[in-house]
C-alpha cells in the first residue's frame, strides 16, 4: 500500500486513514472532502499530521470550517484549544 493517497497532486497522510473507517480512504479528495478531512484531522490528527493539514488548507479555510461546524463536530476540549490556537472568539 502506497504511504500516501492522491487527489491530483494532492495527498492524505496514510496515517490519517484509522480516522476514516467508514470511507474508502483511497477515495477521499482533498477539496471535495475538505470538510471531512478537516473535521478528523482536527480531532484526532498528530503533530505531523496537523502541519500537513495547515499546508494543504489555508488557515482561513479551517478557521471557516471550525466556525460553520465545530460545535457539532468536536467535542469541547477540542474547540477550546482550535479556537485559541486560530485566534476565534466566541
């Protein structure tokens, strides 16, 4: 199995693939599932996998992604420590 996946020169981590059990991994696009991939790297992503998240994504877009949907999709500790680190008040 290949380290990574590819969404036209864009890839997934593989180490992010535990996170999508319900998703063919080999499937996912990094813009047309930005929201999906966002949400679980946010969640459960480790250091290296929370920088490529930050390289593949401009900060503005996962800061919009946190403000649309973070409340229903992470649990509290989570939003407290991505809405300090992106600079979001409430």
């Amino acid at each position: 199995m290949s380290a990574l996946f590819s969404d036209t020169h864009h890839f997934i981590p593989a180490t992010l693939a535990p996170f999508f059990q319900e998703y063919d991994f080999a499937r996912l696009k990094t813009q047309s599932d930005s929201a999906t991939i966002i949400e679980r790297t946010l969640q459960f992503g480790n250091r290296a996998e929370l920088r490529w998240l930050f390289t593949e994504y401009a900060r503005a877009q996962i800061a919009d992604w946190f403000r649309r949907y973070a409340k229903e999709r992470l649990p509290d500790p989570h939003i407290t420590f991505w809405r300090i680190v992106l600079e979001i008040k409430e």
